[in-house]
C-alpha cells in the first residue's frame, strides 16, 4: 500500500512538472523568458529568405582548422577533420579553410546530424575521377565560404562509381542536407556526370561568381533554391536550373544569371518568385517555366532564345523589365484551373516569329491594369494563332497594350482605352531589343 502512493506521489509530480514546461513554452516570451531562435532554422519566420549565418561569407578565420591539400595527401592544423584514401573527411561542427590540389579525391562533410559545418575554399583546385568533388553527406546545414579574391576549380570526371551511382551521387558538389554557398571569391564546377550543384534538401547561394559546365542540370534541388548577390554563369545540357519537389520554390532577389541551357533555363515544380537581380537567358526549351505560380516583382529579365519564353498556370508581372524572344509562346498561361496572365506593371518586350505562334497566350483570361506591353509577330492569317491569344477575355483597365502583327483577341467592352492594336507582321530575327 505505501508503495502505490508512492507511485501516485510521483505521477502527480510529472504531471506538474509537465504542465509548468507546458506554461513557460506557450508563455515563455510573455514571462520575461528570453527563447532562443536557429535562424537558420527552416521554420525560423526571422530569417525571411536568408539568414545572417547566409549573407556573412566574411566569418572570421583565426580559430578555423586550417588544412593545406597537396595532390594525394593534406596538411592539417586544428581538429576535426582526416585525410584517408585521398579524400578529406571533416567529421565535427566548426570552422575549416582550404587551400591547395586534391588530383584525385573529395573533400566529404561526414558530422552530426545537428552539426554546421563552416568550409571556406581559399584557392583549391579539387578532382575526383568517379564522385563528387565536394561531398554532404550528414550535417545540419553546411556553409561553403567562397574566399574574397581567391579562385576555385571543383570538377570531375564523366563516370561516377557504381558505389557513387548506388547511393545516388549525381553531380561535382553534392548535398543530401542543406547547403548554403557565399562569399567573394570565384568558383569554377565542371562535370561530364549529371549535374554541376545537386542538393537534395535546401540550396541558398547568396554570394560568389560561380560558373558552371555540366552534361545534366547546372543546379538542381529537390526543396527550396535562393539566390541574391551572386553572379551564376551556367552552361548545361539539361536544364539550367531545375528545383524538383511539390513542396519547393525557386526565390531570387538579386545578383546575375547568365544560363544556356538545353533544355529548361529555370523550372520548378511549384513556383517562382523573381524580386530582382538579372536573367540573361538561352534555352532550347521554355525559359522559365513554373509548374503552378511565376511571379516577377522587379528585376531585368532578357531572353534571347527560347522554345516559349514564360510559361506556368498563373504568371503575374508587377515590374521589372522582360524582353522575350521565343519561337512559339513568349508569355503562356496554361495547365491549371483558371490560367492567368496577370500584369499591373512594369515594360514588357515579346517578339515571336509569324507561324503557328502567340506571342501573349492565356488559356483563361488576361488581366492588364498598368505598365507597358509590346508585342510583335504572331500569324498575321487564319484563327489559331496571333499576337494576343486568349480562351476567357482580355481586360485592361491599365497602362498600355501595343500589339503589332498577327490576329490579337479584343478587349471587352469594359476595358480602359489604353490598347493599340495594328497589323504589322515581324519574321524571325526581324526584331529590336530596345532599351
């Protein structure tokens, strides 16, 4: 008997301690309590896009392990990292600075799970015949610090190892945790294997002047991809830029992207939001293509080449500068319920050769209520095709709408007069970028 209530006694005990955790969580913050945030945290709202562990490719480097690469084997200075069978291992959370050749070898994070992991390239160049030259394989998150006026080569040759393709390796830096990439310096990443950047969880590149020459995709990520103040030039046979999962997104806030890609120059499977920076574009398919939602907010967007030029199930233009050529579609709305071509401002540009093109196509409606539209090419005979194509209605109610060449759809009744529509027609490369 006394030893049941002493059970009871302890039970009441749990349970209030339990409930006492329970207040100081949910009003910890009222009390005074100072909580504790990881603003590098995927949940963290603070951080917005980017945190301040992202932006700072500047961190101090005195208390860093500091390892000297020299063809097959390395010099290392500090703890947490060894060198085995001609690659790197870097084993603990901290600090690290590289230098130096590896011939034929990885530098591969292998930590805790909960581990950040700070890697700064202070002029490398790293070869692996048969796997990636830079290896996540467990981490938090890993910061790869591009060093200020240092140059970088990561690259690899053009089959990986069965062991490599086994546990699916598949490009010259590959991450299976988050990946953030920073710094001044510049990075050069070539590949005959897939893709030059893979992550399969978050990729934020927020500094560098990163170029990249892959076979595959030149960045591909399964969740999320952002960018800001970065310089990226990629030549690639796949896609440019190719973010994979139904939960993902493509963010970009800033910096310079030059892409000629084979196939896509960016795609996403959910949505891309673009609030600055600027798009030089070649693609031997669409140029940016989003899944469910394109969105551009400011920014200059230039697109020389294209099979289409914008393509997602809802595109909304609320600045920015967008010149398009493309050999069908320019802008194209499709694939969802209701397409939208939503505009309320900024210049836009599009010139599609006469055929069987578009130039604006909206298989819903179009909605203009500011900014500047230019149009030119399309048919200029027959039904299916023209300079404006539209299955809903067109409304403007804003700005100004110059459509030049091939059939154009009419606004509705209800529409501002703000359109000008004539019957000029352009052929291919009979186009002028203005300025």
């Amino acid at each position: 008997m006394s030893s049941n209530k002493k059970i009871d006694i302890i039970c009441l005990i749990c349970i209030f301690i339990g409930l006492v955790i329970t207040v100081l969580f949910m009003f910890g913050e009222a009390l005074g309590i100072e909580v504790i945030h990881d603003e590098d945290a995927e949940t963290n709202e603070d951080s917005q896009y980017f945190s301040s562990k992202d932006l700072n490719g500047d961190w101090d480097t005195d208390a860093a392990t500091q390892i000297v690469l020299d063809g097959d084997t390395a010099k290392i200075t500090g703890s947490g990292a060894y060198f085995y069978g001609g690659s790197l291992v870097i084993t603990s959370a901290g600090y690290y600075v590289i230098s130096g050749e590896l011939t034929d070898g990885s530098i591969i994070v292998d930590a805790n799970q909960n581990a950040k992991v700070f890697v700064k390239l202070a002029g490398v160049d790293i070869y692996s015949e048969d796997n990636a030259a830079f290896l996540v394989n467990q981490a938090d998150k890993v910061f790869l610090t591009i060093a200020n006026d240092t140059q970088n080569t990561i690259s690899t040759g053009s089959v990986f190892s069965s062991n490599a393709i086994a546990e699916g390796v598949s490009g010259a830096i590959y991450a299976k945790d988050d990946l953030t990439i920073n710094g001044g310096g510049s990075l050069t990443i070539t590949t005959g294997y897939r893709h030059g950047i893979k992550a399969k969880d978050d990729l934020v590149i927020t500094g560098g002047d990163i170029t990249i020459v892959c076979e595959g995709d030149g960045i591909n990520v399964n969740d999320s991809l952002r960018i800001t103040k970065a310089r990226i030039s990629i030549d690639s046979g796949g896609d440019g830029i190719d973010q994979g999962n139904d939960t993902g997104y493509i963010y970009i806030a800033d910096g310079t992207i030059d892409i000629d890609a084979g196939d896509d120059a960016i795609n996403s499977a959910v949505s891309i939001t673009i609030d600055g920076g600027t798009l030089n574009i070649s693609s031997g398919d669409d140029a940016i293509h989003a899944q469910t939602e394109l969105t551009i907010n400011d920014g200059t967007i230039d697109v020389t080449g294209s099979h289409e030029g914008l393509e997602a199930g809802f595109i909304t233009i609320n600045g920015g500068r967008a010149v398009i050529y493309a050999e069908d579609d320019c802008i194209n709305a499709g694939g969802a319920d209701a397409p939208l071509i939503k505009i309320t401002g900024g210049y836009i540009e599009v010139t599609t050769p006469s055929g069987d093109t578009d130039a604006i196509d909206s298989n819903g409606d179009i909605e203009v209520s500011g900014g500047i539209v230019l149009v030119r090419g399309g048919s200029s005979s027959g039904s299916v095709a023209g300079s404006i194509d539209v299955d809903g209605e067109i409304r403007v109610t804003g700005g100004t709408v110059i459509a030049l060449g091939g059939i154009c759809e009419t606004p509705t009744q209800d529409s501002a007069n703000t359109s000008i529509f004539s019957g000029t027609s352009f052929g291919a490369g009979e186009y002028v970028l203005t300025d």
